[in-house]
C-alpha cells in the first residue's frame, strides 16, 4: 500500500513490478488491471465485476472470489516459485493491453457515434 501516487510514480512503481494484486470486492471495469498490463503485469484480480471482461484466467492472470485469501495466496505463491510461467503470463498480458483500444480511439469511436446523429 503506497497512498495516491503521481502518473509518473505509478509508472515507475509498475515497471519494476513482476505482478499487479488488486483483488477488490467489486470493478466495475477494471481500467487498473488493463494499466497494469501496458507494463506486462500479470493482473490478479475480483471475480465480482468487469475484471472478468479483461482477464483470462491461467493465460494473463488470475481471478479469485471476494474475500479468499487462500486462492489470492495460492497463485501468489505459484508465480513466485515458477518464474517461467510468470514470463509467461507476462508476455500474455502485454498482449493482451494491445487487443484493447486506446484512449485516444475509444473517444474518437465515441465522438463518431454521437456526431452521427442528425438533430
């Protein structure tokens, strides 16, 4: 737990982190675990909500119920000890960000969409 971070503290915190824990009681999307793979994080996180959308168990991450510390501490512990299925799992979820759109084109695919009705 490291409190409100600047954009470039964040960035440096992920880039020389091997994997991303956000295991909340409920995403709704889960725009963190797709941040956290832009760095080649393996994401672990809620079955409750969006992070399912995002996620694929056993390829780029892991999902694991509200509440259970022992799922949450299994795949922990299993990414620390095979370091070649954390390789893995990263390279996984590096792709995994590039699947997704950017920023830049959601908005523009919004802006489309609403411009494209006559009033």
């Amino acid at each position: 737990m490291v409190g409100t971070l600047e954009s470039e503290e964040l960035a440096a915190l992920l880039a020389r982190s091997h994997l991303l824990a956000v295991p909340s009681s409920y995403e709704g999307f889960g725009i963190v675990y797709l941040e956290g793979m832009s760095f080649g994080l393996p994401a672990i996180a809620s079955t409750a909500g969006g992070a399912k959308e995002i996620i694929n168990p056993g390829r780029d991450g892991f999902l694991v119920a509200p509440g259970d510390i022992g799922a949450l501490a299994g795949h922990l512990e299993r990414l620390m000890l095979d370091r070649g299925l954390l390789l893995e799992m990263s390279l996984a979820a590096l792709a995994n960000f590039h699947r997704h759109p950017t920023w830049e084109e959601s908005l523009s695919s919004i802006y489309h969409f609403l411009h494209s009705f006559k009033v």
